[in-house]
C-alpha cells in the first residue's frame, strides 16, 4: 500500500516538472525560426523620435559616471534625446561630477528607496522640461550600449511598436559565476524573448534595456508598486493586448555578477518578483479567459515554471535517488534530465557551448545550492530593494 501511495506521489512530481521542462523545451526549438529585424537608420529630422533615457541609480558611486559619460557619446542628434540620471543615495562628489556633464541629474531624498519610485520621480521631474517625449529608455546603472544605440532603435519606434526589449548581454567574463551568468542570460533571450517572437507571442521584458511609449509609461509608472517593476509593467502591457517586441540586434552590455553571494542576492530579488508576478496573474486568469488573452495565460504559466537551475539539480538528482531505491521509475525522470540539458544546450549560443561553458561548471552545484537557499527567504509581500554591488569603473 504504502509503495503505491509513493509511486502516485512519484507520477504527480514528475508531472509536474514535465510541465516546465516542455515548456523551455519547446519554446528553445521555436528560437530557431526567430528572424531578425530588417530595419534601416533613418536620417530625416522628420523621422527622429524623441526621446527620454532613464538611468535609475543606488549606491553606485563605482560605475555611474563611466555609464552616464559613455552614454553621452551617442551619434543620435542631441536636441532629440534627453539623459535623466536618478542618482540615489550617491556621494556629493559623484553628483557634482554629473552635474557638470550634460544630462538631467535629480537627487531624490526617499525613506525606502526602490527602482519604480526612481522611475516615477524620473518622469514627474520630465514634465517640467517642456518637451514632448514620443519614447522612454530605461537603462540599469551598470548597462553600456553602442554609440549608435538610439539611431538603430528609432526606425523601430517609428514602425509602431510601443514596447521593445533589447538584447541584454554580458560584458564581464570574470570568472565562472559571470559566465553562468551570462549563458543564463543568453538561455533566456532563446526561450522567453526569440522564441516567443518566433510564433507570435510577446517577449519577456528584462528589467533594463527596455524601451516603451511615452504617454503610455507615464501613465502606467504610477501604479508600480513591488520590487519588479518589470513583471508589473508586463502585466500591464499583456492585459491591454501591447506586444512586446524583442530587438536581437540592438546590444545592451551589462555586468555579470561575480561572486556568489550578489548572485544569491541578485535571485531572490529575481524569485521574490516571480511570485510576486504570478500572485498576481492567477487574479487576472478569468479575465484572460473570458477575453481569450493567450499572451496573459502564457505568462501566467511562465511565472509558475521551476527555474532552470533549480529544475537541472531535481530531474538529475530524482533521477540518480530512484536509480538505487526503486530502479524502475528512474527511467522517466532520466528522460526529463536529459531533456532539460537538451533544451538549454539548444537555447545556448553555439560560441557559448564551444568555448566557455564546460570550463565553468565546477561553480554550477554552489549556484544552484544559493538558489534552493533563497527559496525559504522569498516573501511575496517584500518590497525591499536588495541591492547588487559593482566593481570599481569610475575613472
């Protein structure tokens, strides 16, 4: 009796991983069929869109002014772009430095700071410039793009879409948890942004490299209230039926984490906003129903999914536990292993896979442990800020 309760027990597990391993499986192979932009730069003054960049800033001493000063290097016409630099909780010498270069420095004085309230004090700031902004850029402190960054995403904003996600890479390779890092990253991109776009569906928006109409982020930056601001916006973008465009072509380098302890950090606050996002959207499913919101039902189960790492570590070690114990029911957790490693080297850039990967897996197992760790730690009413530190960039 008690065999059979296990083995039922068993089944219902596996089902349940099934459902996420399907999922990045199918969507790393839809990757394949995304096809690129076709988009040239556009010249005309008459073509040019306006627009407002935002780079929202706390305790970064150590990296804004090299972000803010490499920025500031755009070949897009000045009078057509305007830099907004929050810098929160920033040394006084930091900001008399930025006030020198040509960009809009606001100091906010917050009790509890956070990303979405950065954002919303950035836009308030905006209507007393005068101008009349057609799109906002929303970079991270640690983020550098190409000289031509907003040259090449205007011909996409003059297209008609209203919410674009870059292509955000790495631009560190420290050591191994930056390049785990990294290839995450890029796994990501495969399965939640190319292959989405591949079969019609919108990409996941990152957090950063993020693009969006003007009027619509304005309104819209009002309600944000957690710490993901990101999945908030999504929500919000599915809901009103605005597809989000991902632009593979259009780089946006940002810093890897290098050590475990920020990655730890850096997960729970990325974990906290997935429940957070899906507590959220399993409200909104009789209303996706009702209106037949495929984007809003695939988003849902998207936030439900195991993460990757985690889901690696538990077909692989289901899979070797029912080998010993019970010898028979391990053959189908092998098979979800085996899957699972198929659909991420699948979603793995070939470059990656060639040079840089299987040299770094000796950090993998401490990774995944942080992961497991953050589970206990997840609160779906936090709203805190956890901070990621950076290197030392500023000359």
């Amino acid at each position: 009796m008690i065999w059979h309760i296990l083995h039922i027990i068993d089944i219902i597990i596996w089902l349940a991983v099934a459902i996420s391993v399907a999922y990045i499986l199918f969507f790393a192979i839809a990757a394949l069929f995304y096809k690129k932009d076709k988009v040239e730069k556009l010249a005309a003054d008459d073509n040019l869109t306006k627009f407002l960049v935002i780079i929202p800033a706390y305790k970064a001493d150590e990296v804004l002014l090299a972000t803010t000063k490499s920025f500031l290097q755009q070949t897009y016409p000045t009078n057509h772009y305007t830099l907004a630099v929050v810098a929160d909780k920033m040394t006084d010498a930091t900001i008399a430095q930025l006030q020198s270069l040509p960009c809009k420095v606001i100091v906010p004085h917050f009790d509890k700071s956070s990303k979405a309230k950065a954002l919303r004090l950035a836009v308030s700031e905006a209507k007393s410039w005068q101008e009349d902004y057609d799109n906002v850029v929303i970079l991270d402190v640690d983020n550098i793009v190409e000289t031509d960054f907003l040259e090449v995403l205007n011909p996409l904003c003059r297209q008609g879409y209203r919410a674009i996600q870059c292509h955000r890479c790495a631009k560190n390779a420290d050591n191994g948890v930056a390049v785990m890092d990294g290839v995450s990253e890029e796994i990501n991109n495969s399965i939640f942004r190319k292959g989405h776009n591949a079969i019609g569906l919108s990409a996941a928006l990152i957090g950063s490299g993020m693009c969006f109409n003007y009027p619509w982020f304005a309104e819209s930056v009002e309600t944000l209230s957690t710490a993901g601001e990101d999945r908030e916006l999504e929500a919000l973008l599915l809901r009103q039926n605005i597809h989000v465009h991902y632009a593979a072509d259009i780089p946006v380098m940002d810093e890897k984490v290098n050590d475990v302890d920020n990655f730890q950090r850096q997960r729970l606050r990325w974990m906290t906003a997935q429940v957070q996002s899906f507590i959220t959207l399993v409200k909104l499913l009789p209303e996706a129903i009702k209106k037949g919101n495929i984007n809003l039902l695939n988003k849902t189960l998207q936030q439900a999914l195991i993460p990757r790492s985690i889901l690696l570590a538990l077909t692989f070690a289901m899979a070797v536990l029912l080998t010993a114990a019970v010898s028979v029911w391990a053959a189908k957790w092998w098979l979800l292993f085996i899957l699972t490693c198929l659909a991420l080297i699948i979603a793995m850039p070939g470059e990656m896979r060639r040079t840089t990967l299987f040299r770094q897996l000796t950090v993998f197992p401490a990774m995944v442990w942080r992961m497991v760790k953050n589970i206990a730690h997840i609160d779906h009413k936090n709203t805190d800020f956890l901070h990621t530190t950076h290197k030392e960039k500023n000359e």
